[in-house]
C-alpha cells in the first residue's frame, strides 16, 4: 500500500478557480484503478493551502495516475495560478494497524 501526502498554496485570487480544479481531480482520481483513498482539505488556519491525501493499492497504481495527460494538465494548470510550492511524498507501508 502507498500512502501520500501533498500540498500546495494558492494565491488568494484563484483559490476558488485552484479548489474547484481539486475537487474535479478528487472526483475523477476516486474512480481510478487502485485508488482506496482520495481526500483534498483544506488549512483552516492558512487559506488557499491545500492538503491532498491519498492511499493507493501499489506504486504502480499511483504511477499510472501521475502519467495521466489530465494529472500533467492539472500541475501545468496550478502553476500557471501563480502555485510555486506543489509537492508530494510518498511511502509504502506494511501492514494496517487498526488504532481504535
């Protein structure tokens, strides 16, 4: 299983034009191949930074979905917003453990 962590902070101008573009990628991502979770938030303390969590079947599910030509369409899109500071780590984890 894959775990990752993203975030990005959009300048106040296009923080609507920036969450509504996230929400679209959630909602097309969810139904991918490999997909167990797909969750966009938001700081409530810092607005326009945006947080984006996912858990993926394998590495290479969540590859498949970065090589997407809508993925490349979406960065290109945020960048051009004005979003310098797009990132995302990934780990792959070992067995679940069910806290509570």
């Amino acid at each position: 299983m894959i775990l990752s962590h993203g975030t990005l902070t959009a300048p106040v101008a296009h923080a609507d034009a920036i969450r509504q573009l996230l929400r679209q990628i959630a909602q097309a991502t969810r139904q991918e191949a490999g997909c167990q979770l797909y969750l966009v938030s938001e700081d409530l303390e810092l607005p326009g930074h945006f947080i984006i969590t996912e858990q993926w079947a394998s590495l290479a599910d969540m590859e498949a979905h970065l090589a997407q030509p809508a993925v490349g369409e979406a960065v290109a899109a945020v960048h051009g917003m004005g979003v310098t500071d797009l990132s995302i780590i990934a780990w792959e984890v070992g067995t679940q453990t069910d806290v509570i």
